[in-house]
C-alpha cells in the first residue's frame, strides 16, 4: 500500500485537475498551481518545502524556456506578417503540381511548422489550403488532414518546438541529436498519418470531406498577392534557420566525437550557437533583416508586431510553468520512485515506459507539453541504472503526449472548428490522426534504438 498511495494521489490530483478545467471551468494555470499545492500536501511534503517546490518547478522550467518561446513567437509572427509563409506554401504548390497537392501541402506545413507554433502554424496556412481547395475542387479535409499531420509530428518531436525542447532539457539530452533522430522518425510518420490516413477517413466519414471550413474563427489573416510576398529562397532560409544552426552544430560535435579533436575556441563557439536560445536569437535577427528591413518595412511596424506575438503567448508560457510545478511537487513528493518500484525489474524498454506514462497522462490532462513535463518528472528517477539513448527517450515521451487528443486538449476543439465539423467527425478524423502520430511515433523510436 505505501509504493500505491503516491501513484493514488496522482490519479486523484489528475481527476481533481479535469474538474477544476472542465467542470468549474478555472483557468488552467490556476489549476495546475492549486493542484500543485494540494498534491504536495496529500504527498506528504513537509509545509516549508511546499512553496519552494513550486516556484522552483515554476522557476526551472521557464527559465529554461521562456527566451525560446518568446524569440520562436516573434520569428514566427514576421515571417507571417511579410508574406513568407505564403510563398513557402504557394512556390511548392505550384512546384508539385495539381496530382500531388497533399505532398506539395504536407512539404510546405512540415517547413512552416518548424518555425511556427502549432496554432499558429494552422492560422497561417489553413486560408491558403482553403483557397488552393476551392481552386482544385477538391474537400478542404483532403488537403487538411495531411497538413495537420505535418505541424503536429514538428510539434510533438523537433526543436524549438516548446514540447520536445523543453522534455530534452528535462532529462539532459543532447538536442542536436533529439532534432536529428526527430527528423528521421518524422518523414515516415507524416507519410503515415498524412496523405495515407487521409484515405481511411474518408471511408470512416465521408460526410466530413463534404463540409466547408469556417474561415470566420480564424480571425483576421493576412493574405497577399505573389509580388508583394519574399522570395521562396529567403522565405524558407529564415524559416528553417535555427534548424540549420542547430544541425551544423551536432555535426561539428559528431566530427569532433569521432576525430577525437581536443577541446578549442572553435568547438565552444559552435556549441554555444546551437544551443535552442541562441539560434532563435540568430535567427530573429535574420528576419529582423530579410522579412523587414530588405523589405523597406519600418522597424516600428516590425516590433509591432513581434509585441503582439509575445501577447499571444503569455497564458501559454505560465501554463508550462504550472506543469513544472507540478513536475517538481511529483518528484520532490517521491512519485517519481513509487512508479520505480512499481516497474523495478520489469523488462519493459524505458522508452515504451515512457512513451506509456505520457499517453496516459495526455488522455487524462489534455495538454501535450503539461503531460510531457510530468512525465519528466516521474520517469527521471527510474532513468538511473539502464543505459538508454536519452535523446530516443525525449522522442518517445514526445510520441506519448501527443495520443487522442479529445474534448480537454485545445487543439481539439481548433481543428472542429477551422474544418466546421461535428463532434464525431472531430473524433474520427483529428482524435484518429494524433493517435496515429503517436503510435506510428513509438514504433519508429523503438526501431531507431535497434540502430544508435
């Protein structure tokens, strides 16, 4: 009974959490912190411990991510605002051709989505799959669904992404290497839930491919002719900058690795410029330039609009911090090593564990990144002892988070309404597609760590 009672706690505090968000209707943030007190209280934490524990879960978590959200909201929000999103999308529209217009879409939001958030990636793009549907006569959910599957494979397994980066820096991974492996286990996973799921919906709903979306709840979204948007070559650069520096990076490590070069000016440079922060940073700057400042924009219009991006962000960066304090209250409170003793001696692989323990936690909390952190923080204890890629665990937990999103994950509820569906074609299109990025997610990983 003493190694169940925390693991009883927790699935209280979850259930106390849902009804606090979905039955009194609290804003989550506040849950999360009020959660956070009762749960250490329930844990047994000594009362002068408590505090602490939350602001320094708080604390570390969003100093740990706070400049990356801040700098990848504003990076996102220019490239937006100067039209480069739009010719990403339209240049490879045009390049593939009318038979292959959801690879052409799945390309362009998998470029888009590196850059942008995942919300914010589905505002700026849905208008123009809206379009290129209408023109081709083809249903908006044909070329919808495989540009979903796209921003949300970025979303849940590559740097800077907030999920990925922030579980990395949680469990000590080497984030190069998250974004590599991400990559590899991205393309086939998009493949999968994309242009191939795509064909299975339409068979599970077919009345969903014939409804128009609600361009209405979008908001207002700036669309431009062709002359007045960047160059493709400038538009996709800027967007997939950090990306680049961040992969430069891990090779100059890897090169270093295997050369067995001494450690020089050089190589801490290098590793200093692909650190998540400074290559936002970067590559902001290099926005600053190619999306304003070539452009002939005026840099009072530019930080315009870099001030309404960060506006945009600050409940989501205190949710994440309330996640971290949560994290914190789990692992101070001995959760941590109750799920330990649980699985001590089991022969299950750390990483389905960890994949196991974040689908759960995603069906029951809702939000992909607050189920990560948990996970971080009930997982690190048991880490200790195997010998396991930590970067294929940062993927693995990522996969978890992201499993059936339903009616308490945000993202639910954006997709039923950007495509104007009931709440069965929701479940059967959006619910089934993360389901399969999750899935598909967990077998790439496991079969990646046959390899590294």
């Amino acid at each position: 009974m003493e190694n169940i009672y925390p693991l009883i706690v927790v699935a209280l505090a979850v259930l106390v959490l849902l009804l606090l968000i979905m039955k009194w209707n609290l804003n989550t943030f506040i849950s999360l912190i009020v959660v956070s007190f009762l749960t250490a209280l329930a844990l047994g934490m000594p009362l002068g411990d408590i505090v602490a524990a939350v602001e320094g879960g708080l604390g570390g978590t969003l100093g740990d991510i706070a400049l990356i959200f801040g700098f990848g909201a504003i990076l996102g929000k220019l490239i937006a605002d100067a039209g480069g999103a739009q010719r990403i999308a339209l240049t490879l529209i045009n390049k593939f051709g009318e038979k292959r217009i959801q690879w052409a879409v799945v390309v362009a939001s998998f470029i888009i989505g590196v850059a942008l958030f995942f919300e914010v990636g589905l505002v700026l793009l849905i208008p123009i799959v809206y379009q290129i549907a209408k023109e081709l006569k083809v249903p908006l959910l044909h070329l919808g669904l495989p540009m979903t599957a796209a921003l949300s494979v970025t979303h849940g397994f590559l740097p800077p992404h907030p999920g990925p980066t922030v579980i990395a820096q949680q469990y000590g991974a080497n984030i190069g290497m998250v974004l590599i492996y991400g990559m590899i286990i991205s393309v086939p996973t998009v493949i999968l839930a994309g242009p191939l799921f795509t064909k299975l919906a339409k068979k599970l709903v077919p009345e969903a491919f014939s409804k128009v979306g609600n361009l209405k709840s979008l908001g207002s979204v700036k669309t431009f002719k062709e002359e007045e948007t960047p160059g493709f070559a400038t538009s996709a650069i800027t967007a997939l900058f950090p990306v680049i520096l961040m992969a430069i990076t891990t090779v100059v490590d890897l090169i270093q690795d295997i050369g067995k070069v001494s450690d020089n000016l050089f190589f801490e440079i290098m590793r200093m410029i692909g650190q998540p922060t400074t290559a936002l940073l970067l590559s902001l700057l290099l926005a600053i330039y190619t999306m304003g400042i070539a452009r002939k924009i005026p840099m009072k219009n530019l930080m315009g609009s870099a001030e309404e991006s960060i506006r945009g962000i600050g409940m989501m960066l205190l949710v994440i911090g309330g996640g971290g304090a949560l994290k914190q209250v789990l692992i101070d409170g001995g959760v941590g090593d109750a799920v330990a003793n649980i699985f001590n001696g089991t022969s299950m692989s750390p990483i389905l564990l960890a994949w196991l323990i974040a689908a759960i936690l995603r069906i029951a909390l809702g939000s992909a990144t607050v189920a990560a952190l948990t996970t971080a923080g009930m997982v690190i204890p048991m880490m200790q002892g195997y010998d396991v890629n930590l970067a294929l665990m940062v993927l693995a937990t990522g996969a978890g988070s992201l499993i059936a999103s339903h009616v308490n994950d945000a993202g639910f509820w954006i997709f039923k309404e950007y495509f104007n569906l009931s709440m069965k074609e929701t479940f059967a299109t959006w619910t089934l597609l993360e389901t399969v990025v999750s899935v598909a997610g967990l077998v790439f990983t496991l079969a990646l760590s046959l390899f590294v």
